[in-house]
C-alpha cells in the first residue's frame, strides 16, 4: 500500500474503498514538526481536491517518518504563560490573607511568607498598597513571582527558584532628580503653611531655620504673606517621593519686604545661602532660636507670673509645645549645661570674648552636651519645658554683651560674607537657572500633581 506523508494524500487498501490522511498544516506553523492525522471517510474523501504526489516512505529512513500525537496534549511551547495581577491591601490584610485569596494553596502561602520575612517586616503593610502576583495556571495554582513595595526606594521580590523553592531578595528601585517649586499664602505661621503645602519635614526645617538667620516669625510675619520654596527630590518611575534632597531657594513676601535666599556651593567647597546681590544671608546670631514659637515676653521691666511682683525680664520668651527642638543662635563653646536656680535646666553658650546666648526652662539637653563642647549655629541644643520658675511650656532666651544681658531684639548683626568677582558671576549664573524654574507657567501645576 502506499501512503502520502505530506500534504494530501491517498491511502488504496485493495478491495477495501479509499481513505484520506489529512496533515494539520497549522501545527507546522506554530512550529510543532510532527503533524497530527485525522482519518477522513471515502466519501468525503472524494470531494477533496487532488494534491501533488509526496514522497513515498521507501525513500525515507525510518526515523523520518512522523508519528502522531494526540490532540489533548498541547507542545511545552503552546502551554499558557503564568498570569498577572495586582493585588491591593485592604484592612487587616495580611500577606497570607492576600495569598490565600489569590488562589495559592496554603502550605505554598505559607512558604512564600517565610522566605519575605526574612528580608523585610510584613507587618508594615499598608492599606491601598499593591503587590504584583504571577500565578502558574492549572490545577493547584502555583505562585511563580511577587513584588511587593517596602517604600518608594526599595521592593522585594519573590521568586521561584528551579528546584520549587522560594528566594527573596530586596532590590533598589530606580530614581531620578527633579526640582519642585512650591508657593502658599501663610495664614497663621510660617510652619504651619509649609506643612499644609506638603513640604518635606526635611525641607521645611531647612526654609525655617534659614529665615531664622533674618526674620523675627512673630513680629515680621503675618496673614497674606507668602513663602516660596524651590528644592529637590528624588523620585521613583511612578513620581512617589523616595527622599527629599537640597533646599535650593526660598523667598518670603511679608507686608514690609521680601527676602529671597539663593543656594550656593563656592569653589573651595562652602556651602551657603546668598541674596540676589550675592551677600550671605546666613548672620553670626539666629533672630529665632526655636521653630514656629510665639513671642510671649518682650525684654524689660514686668509682672512676674509666678513670684507677683515686678522687676526686670532680661531676656525673651517663645511659647511652644514640649520637645520643640531649641537651636544654638551661633557657633559658640557650651560655658554652662546645668540646673541654674529659677532658671531650671539652662545652657549658656560663649560665642566670643564680648558676646554669649542663654536658654532657659529646658524639659532635657540634647543627647552629649557638656561644658566644653563646640556646636554650630542652629544646632539642637535642648528642648522646650517648664523647669525653674515657669507656669508653661516655653523658652527663655537672654543676649549677653559682656555678661550683661541686653535685648536680643534690638541687636544688629552683621552679615558674614559677600561673592566677589568669578564667584559672583557663577553665582548669577545660577540664580538665572533657578529663577528660569520659577517663572514656568505649569510648574505650579506639575508640582501639586506630583506633591498628592
């Protein structure tokens, strides 16, 4: 008898009718090599159109020859690809919980959550956060890759490794820089509408201790005046803020003038605040030396609210919450760390020979302070309370010239440096990139974008 292998052939049985073997040519296509045959009845047979006569099997080896598969067993090559999800975590989810709810059979949950633990805290998950699930198909789904977020910097991936096993790992997340400009109106205080504006703790302590170095926040700032704030960030591929970077310009419009504060590193590495002018803005004493505090006290002659009678305040009170971070006014050596009377726990810091600060009513010190200790201006020194004689949170701070205290308010202090010649020109150039940044209509658009 004699077979057709490829194409349409005929099948002659003597004295038995004709048969058809047909080829699916579409598994060729898909590039399966072997054919499968489907056996068609002499009568349909018939109708089909003749085709080219094949090879016959005696001239081919007989490993040549194809065998048949069943239909029912599909190639590795056609099988389904594991399929995607993403997951959200709703409340009082746990990573099991979502696991489990995803189709993975318990004991392999339960393998996969070990293996995450071992690199990073599960219990940190939180609501509306989306992990990314690849599940084999089939009967029992296997879980074959999770990538679960621990901040916009970092994720952990899950994967399975050949043996059926889990490996976790945590891998960076990429990030790139940009600068982002903010502006708002300031209805109470400088610091509550940096915070409403969403600015960086980062960022907002830098603007405010570097206004501090020019402007008294209580008597120089009021309702309708406004601050701008340019600085960087880093940001992940969906534009989530990883980490904030440089304060790089602020500016503050009050009823009386505006100050603007240019950042700018010099050749020999120093890095400053200057003015439009290239003048720095950073004074040898802080105006303020606490965040956002109220002036509640002015120097001289008072009532005192505890002992009754009047005599003389010599120094200035900022009222604000206990634990509010209280910074040196200058760079200065720690003459006094200690309990001082009425005065409570109080520092005094020499700045030079003629002048020196002093904070009283301190809750604690920072963490190492002692006599002797060198620190720099606007570093933490203590923080607010109510020790000695006081009736609330608040800070004393005294301006001594030459062991008298005078009013710090009414002190001038000089400015402390100005660009000359090729750094002030590098200095323009700057102030022009980053003044071009502020003048773009859709920054301000781009940035409350990015800022939700």
């Amino acid at each position: 008898m004699t077979i057709a292998t490829v194409g349409t052939g005929k099948v002659h049985l003597p004295e038995n009718g004709v048969l058809e073997l047909t080829l699916r040519a579409e598994h060729v296509l898909s590039g399966r090599a072997d054919p499968v045959a489907a056996v068609v009845p002499a009568a349909e047979a018939a109708t089909l159109p003749p085709t080219p006569r094949a090879v016959a099997p005696r001239d081919l080896p007989p490993a040549a020859i194809p065998r048949a598969k069943p239909v029912d067993q599909p190639a590795a090559a056609e099988m389904a690809a594991p399929a995607r999800a993403e997951v959200e975590v709703q409340r009082g989810d746990t990573l099991l919980d979502i696991l489990t709810r995803a189709g993975i059979e318990s004991v392999e949950a339960q393998d996969a959550v070990s293996s995450l633990r071992k690199v990073t805290n599960l219990r940190r998950l939180r609501i509306g956060q989306r992990l990314a699930l690849e599940v084999e198909p089939g009967e029992g789904q296997r879980l074959a890759r999770l990538v679960l977020p621990v901040d916009a910097a970092k994720e952990v991936h899950l994967v399975r490794e050949e043996d059926g096993s889990f490996a976790a790992r945590s891998v960076e997340r990429p990030l790139q820089r940009e600068m982002v400009r903010v502006r708002a109106a300031i209805a109470d205080s400088v610091y509550e509408a940096a915070r409403d504006a969403g600015l960086p703790a980062a960022i907002m302590g830098q603007m405010i201790k570097l206004l501090s170095w020019d402007v008294d926040f209580q008597r120089d700032v009021h309702p309708g005046d406004r601050f701008e704030s340019v600085f960087e960030r880093r940001v992940n591929e969906k534009g989530e803020m990883a980490a904030a970077g440089d304060l790089l310009f602020v500016g503050l419009d009050t009823q009386e003038r505006r100050i603007e504060a240019y950042r700018y590193t010099t050749s020999d590495g120093r890095t400053s605040f200057f003015d439009r002018d290239g003048r720095a803005l950073r004074k040898w004493l802080l105006k303020t030396p606490i965040d956002g505090a109220r002036l509640t006290s002015t120097f001289g002659m008072r009532r005192h609210p505890v002992l009754g009678y009047t005599r003389m305040h010599k120094g200035i009170d900022f009222a604000a919450p206990p634990g509010t971070p209280i910074l040196a006014a200058g760079d200065g050596e720690i003459e006094f760390a200690g309990r001082s009377s009425g005065y409570g726990k109080y520092v005094r810091i020499r700045h030079s020979r003629e002048y020196s600060t002093a904070y009283a009513h301190m809750s604690r010190f920072a963490p190492g302070l002692r006599r002797g200790k060198h620190v720099r201006q606007g570093e933490v020194i203590g923080y607010v309370g109510t020790t000695g004689l006081s009736t609330g949170p608040h800070l004393h701070y005294e301006l001594l010239v030459n062991g008298e205290q005078v009013n710090p308010l009414s002190v001038k202090v000089a400015l402390t440096d100005r660009l000359q010649g090729a750094e002030l020109k590098r200095f323009l150039a700057l102030r022009a990139e980053i003044d071009k940044l502020r003048r773009r209509p859709d920054s301000e658009q781009m940035i409350a974008q990015r800022m939700d």
